[in-house]
C-alpha cells in the first residue's frame, strides 16, 4: 500500500500522482467525467483544494499544507472504499464549462448530445432563432434542457422524466442556472404528459443499456437510478417508443436528436427502413437524427409494406405503450443519462 502523503507538506502534483497510483491499484471503474486514474485524481485533487478544473499546468508545482494535503487523500480513500462516483462524492458534474449539481436521485450527466448543443446543432439548424420550442426528453438532472436554453435564446423547453427524484435535482440545476422562465419540468412516461404539443427540437439520452450490460456494471455504476439505465433486452426499449412517437410531436421540418450509447448497429437492425443520420461526436458516441418528414415517411411505407404481406401491425399508439410499461417493469421509461 502506497503511504499517503500526509505527513509533510507536499505539491499538488505530487497529491494528483499519488492518487492515480492509489486507484490504479484499487483497479477502479471510471465514466462519469473521466476516463483514467490521472484524470480522476487530478479532478477530485483540485475539487478538494478549491482550485479551478482549468488551473494552469503551474498549479501541480504550488505547495500545500498537510492540513490541506490530508483532506485531498480522504477523498481519495472515500473514492477506492466506497466505489462511489466521483460526481456523487462532490456533489457536482461537469458538462464543457457548465457546472451541475447531481446526487444519487439522478443520473451522473454525460452526453454527447452536449457537445452539439455548444455548436448549436450546426449545420443541421443554421438560424438558432426559428428554435421557438424545445423538448429534453428523459431529462435526468436537466442539464440537456439547460444546454438547449443557452444555444438557443428565443426557445421555451420542456423537460420531462418519469422519476419525481431526478426532477428535483432538474430543479435545483434549473434554478442556478437562472433559466426557470424557459424552461418548464414534467413528470411523464415518455410522451404521455404532453397532450399532443409539438416542438421545433427534441433531445434525448434515453435507458439504452442491454439487459446482458447491466449485469456486467461494474460498482460505480450501480449507484446510479437502474431506471435511468435500463433499456430492455437489446437497449432500445424507449429508443422505439421515441420513434414510434416522436413524428406526433414535431413540427414541420422539426428535428429529433438521440444518443444510444454504442448501439448503432442496433439501432440500424431494427429500423432498416429509417434514414438515419449519425453526427460526429468529440467522445464517439452514436448520436442519430431524423427530422419529422422522414419519421412520418417511414412510417407510411412501414404500413404500406405491412399492408402489402398481409400483416398490418398493431397500432402505435399501444404498442408504444406496451413497450414502455415492459421498460418500466425491468427498470426504466423516458428519462435521463444524461441527463
């Protein structure tokens, strides 16, 4: 065991070392916010010492107390015994330069769908303006709903999950970043609390682990809300409620944005009949669009292919229903990520 550097005064980058060393050997699962034992160290480091996450390369040479040295390494220690996020351990994830409040009631926000929203989903929408109306389906902690505030000034969002917990953390994140004059909290399954309201964008990081993914999360991760996990056998559980619906609550050349993990090659196997567009993601994640005039074209050709076999299928509205109850018993309906 390494000893911690407790005992005399220290650097921050000899903190920082100290605990990539600690959790390498701990052997511990990261994702929500970073991807390696330097990063998370370096974070947790600075969160401790109340430095800032962008601090130049200089600051690993600055001098702490042993004091302050001690605190560092408690986080530490709390992060290898407990297993716990480093997000639920400060109370805080970041998306780009925007800070969120999270705890255990909702999902650690990761998105690559965040990413887009920094550039405005450019060039798929090109007058940010004409974004009058805006949905962040399966919410989570809010952040996806708040981005879309930020990139789009003119917009009124809704945000929507099934979980009346994560909403109260929607709201807490809602109410710092002053936004609560746009942005409107609703507690549905799916669709469902809409009544028929259609939008100019809707967003979504849906429950898109496969049930063979979530028997095989490591500790971290079970931290989070199963429901906002949870996809179904093959993860697209709500990915086809969303698809089934989504047509019903654009309007016309609305677009619909949803982020599936790395399920592309599920998604695609699925719906061959869907002209699915993948956009390009800093972190690789499989981010797909569709506007409303090529959901509801597929559909029709859908209906006409099932007409000409023989076998009209059941009708959406049910089916849809059907498949977010089965979601919900295993675990999950509309809701988070990443929210």
């Amino acid at each position: 065991m390494t000893r911690a550097p407790t005992k005399r005064a220290g650097t921050v980058g000899g903190l920082v070392r100290h605990g990539a060393r600690r959790f390498r050997a701990a052997r511990l699962a990261y994702g929500h916010g970073t991807t390696n034992a330097r990063d998370e160290a370096a974070y947790l480091t600075l969160h401790a010492l109340e430095l800032p996450l962008d601090a130049p390369a200089q600051v690993l040479a600055r001098r702490v107390t042993v004091r302050d040295a001690r605190r560092v390494v408690r986080l530490f220690e709390r992060r290898i015994r407990e297993r716990k996020p480093a997000a639920y351990l400060t109370g805080e994830a970041w998306l780009g330069d925007f800070r969120f409040h999270v705890d255990q009631r909702a999902i650690v926000p990761r998105s690559h769908i965040a990413g887009l929203l920094r550039d405005r989903l450019a060039p798929w929408i090109l007058d940010v303006g004409r974004v009058r109306t805006a949905l962040d389906l399966c919410t989570g902690s809010g952040c996806l709903a708040i981005l879309a505030a930020y990139a789009f000034p003119r917009a009124r969002i809704d945000a929507t999950d099934i979980s009346a917990a994560a909403l109260v953390v929607a709201r807490i994140n809602v109410r710092r970043h002053r936004v609560g004059n746009r942005i409107r909290l609703i507690r549905s399954e799916g669709f469902s609390a809409l009544r028929g309201k259609r939008y100019d964008l809707i967003v979504s990081n849906p429950p898109y682990v496969t049930d063979a993914a979530m028997r095989r999360l490591p500790r971290e991760y079970r931290y989070e809300p199963r429901i906002a996990l949870a996809g179904g056998g093959d993860g697209l559980d709500i990915v086809r409620v969303i698809l089934a619906q989504a047509a019903r609550h654009l309007k016309p050349g609305g677009l619909l944005v949803v982020e599936v993990g790395t399920g592309r090659r599920r998604v695609e196997k699925a719906n061959p009949r869907l002209p699915l567009t993948w956009l390009d993601t800093s972190g690789g994640g499989d981010v797909f669009l569709l506007t409303r005039e090529q959901l509801a074209a597929a559909a029709r050709a859908t209906r006409a292919w099932s007409a000409a076999a023989g076998h009209l299928p059941r009708q959406v509205p049910g089916s849809a229903r059907a498949a977010t109850a089965a979601a919900a018993r295993r675990g999950r309906t509309a809701p988070a990520s990443g929210g």
